[in-house]
C-alpha cells in the first residue's frame, strides 16, 4: 500500500486502510480467526446520539480500540458489542430546549407520554454523525447489532440487576442530604457531583447568635449581652438554622466590645479565629495587633472556655419558622466535624441543607422541616424572602438586610471556593435533605479495595490516589432520578404499611396479580325481552327499549340486600336502559356508588 506513490499523504493512506478493511471484511475475519480462543468481553460504555461527537471523544474511543486489538493478538475472542445510551437527563435537557419548555413543571402540563416520545425520536438525531466518526477513525466496533437502553431488554437486565442488590440487602430507601439541582428537579449521585465543580467568589457572612441562657454549664454566669459567633458561605440556609455546634476541645474566648457601635456586646469566638473574625470590619476600631491581652478596641474576660463548657446554651432564632421550634432547637451541641480552619470555630447548623447538620440532627432530635421548596425558592412563610429563588443577589441582599434590623449582623467577606453547579445545565446545586433509593457501596468498600490492587493502573500512582482515595470514601450510590425519560426503578412500595416489592423482569412483572380487588357480575334483572322472545341489542329507543318487568325488579331488590354486605366502591355498566334500572335499584339500596357507564 505504500509502494509506488510519488508522495507520502497519511489522510490517502488511511482512507484506502478503511476501504480495504471494509472490502475484505478484516474486523469479521479477526473475529472468525480467533473464535475458539478465551473470551474478553467488550461492551462498549455508549454515546448518546442526540449529541454531536467531539475531538475529545476520538481520544477515549482510541483507547477503547487498542485494548480489543491487543487482546485479540494475543489470540483472545474480542466481540466488540456496539450500543446507544437513550436514556436520561442530557437527552431531557436538549428536548426542553426544543420546546421552549424551562423546569419540571412544564414539561408535566406539555404531557409526559408525548415528552417521552419526543426524547425517544430525539435520541437518533447524531446517529450518522457517530457512525462516520467510528468508521472513519478505525474504531472496530459491532454497530449491527447494538445494545440500547431504552428497550425493553435492556430495562429488564437492568431491573435483574436491582432484584440482585435488593436480595442482598444492597438496596434501601434513605432520608439523606443530597446534591439536588433545583432546575432539573433531581438529585444527582456522588460521581455526577464531581463533575461540575467550579470556582466561585462570594459572600460569606459572619453572624451574631444573642445568647439567652444565664449560665454556662459550669455554672459561670453569662455575660449580659453575649452573642455566640457564626459564619457561613450559604446565607439561603440561615432561615433553616436551628442548632450551632462547637468542638469539645476547641478553646473559646470570651471578647467584650469597649469602643463603637458596638459597645457593651459580648462575643464567643474560637481563640485560634478571635484575630481574623473580628479584623476588617467597619463597626469596630481595632489596632493592628490583636495578640492576647487587652487590644484597642475589645478586652478579653476571663479566662480560656473549652468547647464542652458551651454546651447547653440557648439562644434567639435568627427567623421566626414555628415548624422549627421544639425543646431541642436553638441551642449549642457538641460535634466531631468542627475544626477553627475556617470561620470561628462554631458551625451554623441547618439540618435539611448539609450532611453533617442532617446527622447532627437525626443524632440529637432536631426538628426536620424544610424552608425551601424543591424548586429552589424559599417557602412563603420565611419572612422578607417568602418565595424568592434562593442562592442569587437580591434573595442574600434581603437576608442580610434582614439579619442587620434584628442585630444578628457581625460582616462579610468576599470569599473565594470550590462550589458544584450541575454537570448538565449549569445550575448550582443545593445540598438538600430528600429520600432516595441508594445502592450500599459503603459496606462494598474492602471488596472495591481489594478489587483495585488487581488492576494495571497507567500511571501506576492512579491506583492509591485519585481512584484509591475515592474508593476509601466510597458513598451509598443515590440511583433514583425524579425524572421522566429512564429506566423505571422496579420498587413497589405499600403507602400505608410500607412493604416493599423489587421485581426482577418484565416476565415476572406480568406473573405478579398484585391487585386485591373483587370484581362481582351482576346481570340486570329480568327484561321485556327475555320473556318475549326477542333480540334486544343496537339501538337502545323506541320499540328497541327493553324495561324491567316486574318480577326482574323484585329479583334486584333482593339481589341489593345481598350486594351491601359485599362494600362496593365502583359499579360498571353497560349504558342500556335496562341496566340503568337495575343501577339505580341496587343504588337506592347499598347507597350512593361511583357508576362508570361504558361509551
């Protein structure tokens, strides 16, 4: 192929390789080749059609090619099964944007059945696109016979795989804090999060939490006046707040305001934080050196509060939310996950928006109520921002008006951090306590572990860092999505005991009568016609019009009496006159019923 040419084109040269390896069918004879030698099975992890591949994609396909055709020169039976992811949220995404359709809520009044249809059309619109890329590539892949996830085959392999993790007590249903996208409408999993990180300068807000406790829990007294000192990177959550935790250890300092507008407040602050919470604000006259002892502008009282001494204490709500009210809100509890590395060593606890607040709170009792709707605006009795979108400008500007009037405002401080934003629309996402069903990774973790010392990893380092490190800390993985083009979870779940049914097929699906209902035939009672001989059917008026005799009243009225122990719900009918006195008859006995008379 490269003998005879007057000049070297690697473009020419690849496109006669592709030709002669279609004309002689070269990946069908490697396949014949080697079909009695060990399998290594290849599926490829699909692209989604309604997306135009990239350059990026030529790289990872690259990868996936070498690795079959290594494995087949060493005499392997590689079957390089094709396939087409169709389902989920990127398909959703692009369809809305077609439609002109913006949140969750107007795709339901769209119609979900004909939004379905319109994502399965969808998902085909890049087919060639790919085909050509595949092709053109040398990428040797079986597309004649693909897998694709919409089928049912395929949604029942997968339910197969659920019954197998239900049978395993590998799948429950749990009440957790999770990455939520409020645009989307749909939590995303541990890997999807990790995805979307994006750095970001905000406001972060440092808070005053007045105390109204009169004693420490050592029985010191409390100064008059004394706030406990906050910060946080989320205003939005502040209306959610119903604890503040501190660490046992960490020693506290108790610091007096002697100069400003201030004057006369007393803060409790971590002694490692004291210096960076109270410098560069406005409402204080501070010197440049804040080290110990007495500084220009504050005096210190008394001596070092570990942690443990303020537990117990009370304070005021931020927000007036009665739902959040209990004997265990508002007050000071001890927590691991507190550190001085940032803020001032007392953490801001609203339990529905962290998981660290979410366990705190299950732990100690707190109440669980949510301030913000799934939507991502704030419920309308959150005061000042009742209805607001949460997380943008003018909802956090009314916040801290809000805290300023009540006396809670300390400052802010422009800050810049990792924030994850969904890795599909670009919405920020909210930590936002839900249930979900989960698949128990944490309890596989030895198992994963162990799995990972098997693997030639390429760079070596991959397989005790990045991958090693995420496998350590592996999460439960969130699986259900509130969305609408996917794979259905195959979970019954009972509403009022609670029982649970995981099946494992679309065949087993149909064997299962799971339905309690007793259905009873009624013929309706004796009819002119049955006695005259005729053939009363079509046309229901006239001389067509059969009536009940008599003795066919009597035989319902009887018949009645016997249906009202039975406790029925519904009644269906046929519209003919006839039956429609036998209804009414039976009706009169065991009581007003639905009727649903067949059109």
């Amino acid at each position: 192929m490269l003998k005879k040419r007057d000049k070297f084109s690697l473009p020419e040269i690849e496109q006669e390789v592709l030709e002669f390896w279609k004309k002689e069918g070269i990946f069908e004879k490697s396949l014949k080749n080697t079909e009695k030698g060990k399998e290594f099975v290849f599926y490829e992890g699909p692209p989604t059609a309604n997306g135009r591949p990239g350059i990026h994609h030529v790289l990872a396909r690259a990868f996936k090619d070498a690795i079959p055709r290594y494995k087949t020169m060493r005499g392997f039976h590689v079957p390089r099964k094709g396939g087409w992811d169709t389902h989920g949220l990127p398909v959703e995404i692009e369809v809305e944007k077609e439609l002109g359709l913006k949140s969750k809520k107007e795709v339901e009044e769209y119609g979900v059945a004909e939004f379905n249809k319109k994502c399965k059309k969808s998902v085909w619109k890049y087919k060639d696109e790919w085909k050509r890329l595949t092709e053109r590539m040398g990428f040797w892949l079986d597309m004649k016979d693909p897998y694709i996830t919409y089928t049912n085959d395929y949604i029942s392999t997968v339910w197969q795989i659920v019954r197998e993790a239900w049978k395993k007590k590998l799948l429950y249903k749990g009440h957790k804090v999770l990455p939520w996208c409020t645009r989307c409408g749909t939590a995303l999993s541990s890997h999807e999060l990790a995805q979307g990180y994006r750095k970001v300068k905000e406001n972060s807000v440092f808070l005053k939490f007045k105390v109204i406790s009169s004693k420490f829990a050592d029985g010191t007294p409390v100064p008059p006046n004394t706030y406990i000192l906050s910060w946080t990177t989320t205003p939005w959550t502040l209306p959610g707040n119903v604890a503040l935790a501190v660490g046992r250890e960490i020693k506290y300092r108790l610091i007096k305001v002697t100069r400003g507008e201030k004057l006369g407040e007393t803060y409790i602050v971590a002694e490692s934080k004291m210096a960076d919470t109270l410098k560069r604000s406005k409402s204080f006259d501070l010197g440049k050196n804040l080290d110990g002892g007495d500084f220009k502008g504050f005096a210190e009282i008394g001596l070092v509060i570990l942690g443990e001494n303020l537990i117990g204490l009370e304070y005021e709500p931020l927000f007036e939310i009665p739902e959040l009210k209990s004997e265990k809100s508002y007050k000071v509890y001890p927590a691991d996950f507190v550190t001085t590395t940032e803020g001032t060593g007392v953490v801001h606890t609203a339990v529905m928006y962290g998981e660290d607040d979410y366990n705190l709170g299950k732990e100690t009792g707190l109440p669980q109520f949510h301030t913000v709707r799934e939507d991502g605006r704030f419920i309308d009795s959150v005061p000042r921002v009742g209805g607001m979108k949460v997380k943008i400008p003018e909802s956090d500007g009314k916040i801290i008006e809000y805290l300023k009037e009540n006396g809670n405002y300390l400052k802010e401080e422009k800050i810049e951090h990792d924030y994850p934003f969904c890795w599909r629309c670009s919405t920020p996402l909210l930590y936002y306590a839900r249930f979900s069903w989960f698949i128990k990774m944490s309890s596989l973790r030895k198992e994963l572990m162990e799995g990972n010392k098997s693997i030639n990893w390429i760079p070596e380092h991959i397989r005790e860092g990045r991958f090693g490190e995420w496998l350590k800390e592996a999460k439960d993985w969130a699986i259900s999505r509130e969305r609408y083009w996917g794979t259905p979870l195959p979970v019954w779940e009972c509403e009022k005991c609670g029982h649970v049914k995981v099946v494992g097929s679309l065949a087993d699906l149909d064997v299962r009568p799971y339905l309690k209902n007793k259905f009873l035939a009624v013929r309706h009672g004796e009819a002119a016609h049955n006695i005259s001989e005729w053939l009363a059917s079509g046309k229901d008026s006239g001389n067509q019009r059969s009536v009940l005799t008599k003795k066919g009243i009597a035989d319902t009225e009887r018949a009645a009496k016997v249906l009202k122990k039975e406790k029925i719900d519904v009644i269906f009918a046929s519209p003919y006159f006839r039956v429609k006195q036998t209804v009414k008859i039976i009706t009169k006995v065991i009581g007003k019923k639905e009727v649903i008379y067949d059109k």
